[in-house]
C-alpha cells in the first residue's frame, strides 16, 4: 500500500511540475555530460594529437562547483511542492495515518522523483557526451569519432553527487512534515504570504548607504587632488550628487517604514543607485587614464565593482516597489483599470511577496545570459591571442618588471637552445636573438607608459622579421621607428607620428622615421613591459644602454611533438636558469605546440564552463518562475471558476492568464536581457581593440545571437509548457 500511495504521489507530482522533472532531467543530464570530459576512460580513447590534461583538472572543479547552485533550485522548489501537499498530509494524520509514515512517503516520494530524474538524466547526458566530443574533436581539428558514452568514474560521481543531494533534501522533508501542526497544514493553501518593504529590504538600506559614502569618497577624493576636463568633471558631479540622493532618500525610507510606507522614497532610492552606477561604469575610460599616469589601482577596481552592487540593488529595489508603481500607473478612473480589473487583481495579489523575488530572479538570469555570452567569446579571444603570440615554434626570453634587482646581466645561452633543438630531431630553419633596452636607467622608476619605455636594434628586429617571412627594414643613422602592438588602434599610431619626441640614445639625437610604424606578427618577445610600443633604433644607437630583457627565437622544419615540446620546455628552463643572468621568475619558454594545445584547451574549458554555468542558472530561474506560476494556478482556480460562474467566457479567461503569464515571465526576462546586454556592450567597449584585434565583429555578433537565440528558444519552450499546465490546473475539479 505504502508503495501504491507513493507511485500515486509522484504520478500525480509529474503531472502538475513536470517542468520541475525536466529540469531536473536536464541538470543531471548536463552534469554527466560535461563531467565525462574528464573522465580517464575518457582521455584513454582520445587520438595521440589530443591531450586535454588542463581541461580535465578544470572540469572536475568547476563542475561539481556550479553544480551545487542545483541546492538553491532543489530548495525552493520542494518549499512549495511541500506547502502544496500540506493538507493531504493533514487529512491523512487526521484519518489514522501516523505523522512518522506521512513524512516517510514523502521521502520516498522525494527519492523515487530523484532517482527517475538520475537515470533519466544520464541516458540524456551520454547523448550530451557525444556533442561535447564533437566540439574537442573540431576544435583540435581531428575527424570526429564516435565515443563511448558511459564511464564508470563519471556514473559514479554522478550517482554520489545527485543521490547525495536528493538524500539531504528528503531527510529535510522528513523532520519539517513531522514537525508541522496538522491546522497549520489544512490552512495551508488559504494563507498567503505578504512581506513589508520594511521586511523585504532590511540588510539591503545600510549596504547600499555604506555602497553610496565609498562612492561618494572616492569621487570627492579625485576632486580635491585634480582638475579634469569640463565633460568629465560633470560626470564625477553626477555621481557625487547621486550618492548624496541615496542616502538621503535611503534615510526617508528607514523613517518612513516606521509608518507603513516607503515605496516612494525606495522607488527613488532604487532609481539614484542606478544612476550612480551607471555614472561610476562611465568613468571607467578616466579611471584607466589615471591608474596609467601612476594613480591607486583601487581607482580602477572600485568603481565597477561598487557599480555592480548598486546596479543589484537598483533591480532588487524597483522590483520590490513594483505594486506601488503599478497603483500609481493604473488607477480609477482611468479606462484601462476597469478593462483589466481582473487582470490587476490577480498581479496584486502577489506581487507583495512575489516582486522581490523576481528582482533576484532578473540578476541572476542577467548573470547567467553573460555566462553564456561572454565566456565563449573570452575564450576565442583568448585562443586568438596565443595564436599571435606563439607564431614561432619556439620562444625564450625575460619579462621586464621594472625592478634594478631583475634586470639580466647578460644574454641566453642561443647555441644551447639550437642544439638541443637539433639533437632531438627538429633542425632548425631560423633564428632569432637580440634584446630590449633602456634608453635612461631612470626610466626604470617611471609610471606612465603612454610613451614606449624600450628599444630594439634594427638587426634584431629584422631577425625577427625574417623568422615571419617579411623583408628586412632599414634606417638612416639619425632616425628611428615603432613597432606597435597588434592591439594598438590607427588613432594612437597617427596621434605619436604627430607628436613623435626627439630621442637621445647612445649619444646620439634621432628623429623618427616617416611612416615607419611597424604592427608586425613578431610574437611575444618585444612585448612584456605592458605598453603598446617599443623604439625600433639603429644598431649604433644600442650601444651602452642598459639591457631591460633578452630574447631568443626559432622555427623548425616540423612542429615538435606534445611530449618533446615538455621535455624542452624543462631542459631549456633549468639551463637556463643555471646560468645566473636573470630572476628565474623573469624566465619565459613559449613553444608552438603547447601553447596552441593549452589555447584550444581554455578555449573549450571557457566555453563549456560558461554554457554549463549560463545554463544551468537560466533553467533553473525558468523553472522558480514557472513553478510560483504553477503553485498560483492552485490558489486562483477558486478566482477563476467564480469568474466563470459570473459570466467570464473561457476565452476571456485564457486571455488573462496569457496576459498574466506574459507579465511574471517578461518584466524579469526583458530586464535581464537589457541589463546582460549593457554589460556586454560596457566589458566589450573598454577592451574594444583587444577584442577586436583578435576577434572580428562580425563573428562577435554571430556568436552573441546564438546565445541569445538559444535562450529565446529555451524560454518559448519553459512559457509554453507552463501555460498549458496553468489551463489544465484551471480545468481540473
């Protein structure tokens, strides 16, 4: 019988939150699918050409990690699975059942709905595994092969870390069912929830009071130390006065609520904290400007971040006062209230309990759209740029840190390097060495680095050159040139040819070259001091300058193999460490292969680890807001059917649920895409030239409507799902 009454129970359970199944189908099927990358069954049936060891060490934490979030989904969702069931319980304790046999059907009830979920969701993630092959098998341009689909390690972490957590959650239901007074669980579907602002926003105020002083300082901090020009300097007033409008309007509404009220002063305080916010993100460029002239590093990593909480509190709070501006919008005796009378009675009904809710909801659904979005194209930004910089099979040299105690005391070993490279069977067809120098020892104490900080000689630049297959280039004795970043836009090489300084070097006064400004694919040696050029000077010139890094480049007749590029990688390293010129931490070996193979690998552990993260955080809000749609279906059908009885046609009431289901569904989900959409726009504008340099445009979009169109399919799919469950709530006695 016990086993009757359970089956009947998640039958019945299935039947009205089945989308609470789905997604728990999904989630564990997305889990074993990403988890089985690392899987050493896995890895053993992969090609040679395919090593993923870097890949492996970051799924297995970052999945399980966000995997936990599923505890936050789980936890809401059996709040209201267990206030929906409360008056069975009842009647059944009331019958003769007894409490500790009511609680042990809903742990089996709990467990048997888990567990269908698990076995369902692994036969879905084996299906998943095969994708995720197909996109390591094409992203390391090997020919797909069809792979197992079932690893035991994999089927048992799975097992342990969803049985686990259905385990915790069914122990819980168990205590609270024996816990719970038999009237409260028949009044259960009879009360309903309303929380004060009071209530809803308590550690919200003082947070975002002590967010808006630390703005507030650090703008009056700039304005007493610098004078800025007039359009920026208004912008820091924006923001200073927006901080000042939080706290008195913060400060309103702690007086307020003693009173009941307070919808209007946090209305207003939500709105000055989005303002301040987005003034604070709009000062980012000046921020920068000033960290590069020697400012704190705290002007730069300060605004964003006190930008983001504030920006939080702006949904949370505007969300929370949803009612009061909807009473304010919609009221007698405007037509429009009396045509959807029904309608704004069914939103206030929960709009007290439910707006916060849905403020949080639009946060998290904006942080799970910029997971999607922005971590696969940090990933092929990333790959884009390790492309540029390992363009030749191999590379050593030293960092510049601007430190006397680091600077080398003399060159790499070259001929060890070649001669390793040719006894281990990879003769070597070009090579490359020189160094980068100082042109005053005192520039080792400056700051700026608009202005180049290094040079090189024109041989070892046209080395260089000669490794990438461009012809040599050549200067006067009196003149000099730049090599730029690949990053560096056309205006800052034009605004420098303008303006192009005098040089001393060497004894010698140089004038800068016309038109002699190089952006050549030259690899990473002339770029390790952070600035965007470096002084390209005769070889007379470099004579007696203080040398900052050195540098040693080759390529081979055929790339070297993963296995002889690690061995180098270490035999070169300690060799050269041995020789005692420079900081071992100052030592780099950048070679072809392994750089290409950890490329491809934080191209798909970004990508994946965004899609699991943005997916698993989009499902799992879809599924709050349907199922607080579903749980609602429950306690307005007795709304409805009085509707009806009075004369409501079926049509009419379809209409109002669809609007009503438009309503719940489309503020947080438009807002969500907005806020995700701005911070796109903003990360992407203030690394406008490293994006684009190593990412077009075009394919930047391309990318961006593929994740914004996957998760319009998504929500189609959740919107529809939960409507027809909504009328046939409706419909049933």
């Amino acid at each position: 019988m016990l086993c009757k009454l359970i089956l009947r129970n998640v039958h019945r359970s299935a039947r009205d939150y089945g989308i609470y199944l789905v997604t728990l189908i999904l989630s564990v099927g997305m889990f074993y699918g990403f988890l089985s990358l690392s899987s050493s069954h896995y890895q053993a049936a992969l090609p040679r050409s395919i090593h993923l060891e870097l890949l492996e060490r970051g799924m297995q934490v970052a999945i399980p990690v966000l995997g936990l979030l599923l505890l936050f989904l789980l936890s809401y969702v059996n709040a209201h699975l267990l206030r929906a069931k409360q008056k069975s319980f009842a009647v059944q304790t009331i019958l003769g059942m007894e409490r500790r046999t009511v609680a042990l059907l809903f742990f089996g009830e709990t467990l048997l709905l888990g567990s269908l979920a698990i076995l369902a969701g692994i036969a879905l993630g084996a299906f998943l595994s095969q994708l995720a092959s197909f996109a390591v098998f094409r992203a390391f341009g090997e020919s797909y092969r069809l792979q197992p689909g079932l690893f035991p390690d994999t089927l048992a972490q799975t097992l342990l870390f969803f049985g686990g957590i259905f385990l915790v959650v069914g122990l819980r239901n168990l205590v609270l069912v024996r816990r719970l007074p038999v009237l409260s669980m028949l009044q259960a579907d009879r009360k309903t929830e309303s929380f004060p602002l009071r209530t809803q926003m308590r550690g919200w105020i003082p947070a975002v009071l002590l967010v808006s002083t630390a703005a507030g300082g650090l703008i009056l901090s700039l304005l007493s130390r610098l004078s800025f020009p007039l359009p920026w300097l208004l912008a820091l007033l924006l923001v200073l006065g927006a901080a000042l409008w939080n706290l008195v309007t913060g400060i309103w509404f702690l007086r307020a609520c003693r009173s009941g009220g307070g919808e209007r002063p946090l209305f207003l305080l939500s709105l000055g904290a989005l303002l301040a916010g987005g003034g604070l993100l709009a000062l980012y460029p000046l921020m920068k400007s000033l960290v590069r002239q020697g400012a704190l590093q705290a002007y730069l990593t300060m605004p964003p971040l006190l930008a983001l909480l504030l920006v939080v509190f702006a949904l949370v709070g505007l969300f929370s006062t949803l009612s009061w501006s909807l009473s304010r919008s919609l009221r007698p005796p405007k037509p429009r209230y009396y045509r959807n009378l029904f309608l704004l009675g069914q939103l206030k009904s929960r709009l007290g309990s439910g707006a916060k809710t849905m403020g949080v909801i639009t946060v998290v659904l904006t942080a799970a759209l910029v997971c999607f979005t922005l971590l696969p194209l940090l990933a092929v930004r990333i790959q884009g740029y390790q492309q540029v910089l390992s363009v030749y099979e191999v590379q050593v040299g030293t960092i510049y840190t601007a430190q006397e105690d680091a600077l080398p005391t003399g060159p790499l070993d070259d001929q060890f390097l070649t001669d390793t490279l040719n006894q281990g069977g990879y003769p070597v067809t070009g090579t490359a060495s020189g160094a980068l120098y100082l042109l005053r020892r005192e520039d080792l104490k400056r700051r700026d680095r608009d202005l180049p900080l290094l040079a090189v000689s024109l041989s070892s630049y046209n080395q260089l050159r000669a490794l990438s297959g461009l012809p040599p280039l050549s200067l006067a004795t009196d003149q000099y040139g730049v090599a730029w970043s690949n990053t560096t836009p056309a205006s800052t090489i034009d605004g420098f040819q303008q303006t192009a300084p005098v040089l001393t070097a060497g004894g010698s006064r140089l004038h800068k070259a016309p038109a002699l400004d190089c952006q050549d694919s030259v690899g990473i040696s002339l770029f390790t001091s952070q600035t965007e050029a470096v002084y390209i000077l005769p070889d007379a010139a470099c004579q007696g300058l203080t040398m900052a890094t050195t540098f040693y480049a080759a390529n081979t007749a055929q790339p070297l193999s993963y296995s002889f590029a690690q061995s180098f990688d270490q035999i070169a390293a300690a060799h050269q460490q041995s020789l005692g010129r420079f900081a071992p931490e100052n030592l780099y070996v950048r070679l072809h292969t392994l750089q290409a193979n950890e490329g491809v690998s934080n191209l798909l552990l970004l990508s994946l680890v965004g899609t699991y993260a943005g997916g698993i955080l989009m499902i799992s809000c879809l599924t709050l807001l349907a199922v607080q749609q579903l749980t609602d279906a429950r306690q307005q059908r007795r709304r409805f059917q009085t509707a009806i009885h009075l004369g409501m046609a079926a049509e009419d009431r379809d209409q109002v649920i669809r609007r009503q289901m438009l309503f719940w569904f489309g503020l947080p989900v438009a807002a969500a895409v907005l806020c995700s959409l701005g911070v796109l726009v903003f990360f992407i504008g203030i690394n406008y030239e490293d994006f684009t340099a190593y990412l077009p445009l075009s394919r930047m979009f391309l990318l961006s409507a593929l994740a914004y169109g996957s998760f319009l399919l998504l929500l189609l799919c959740y919107f529809t799902a939960t409507y027809h469950l909504f009328r046939r709530a409706m419909a049933s006695p």
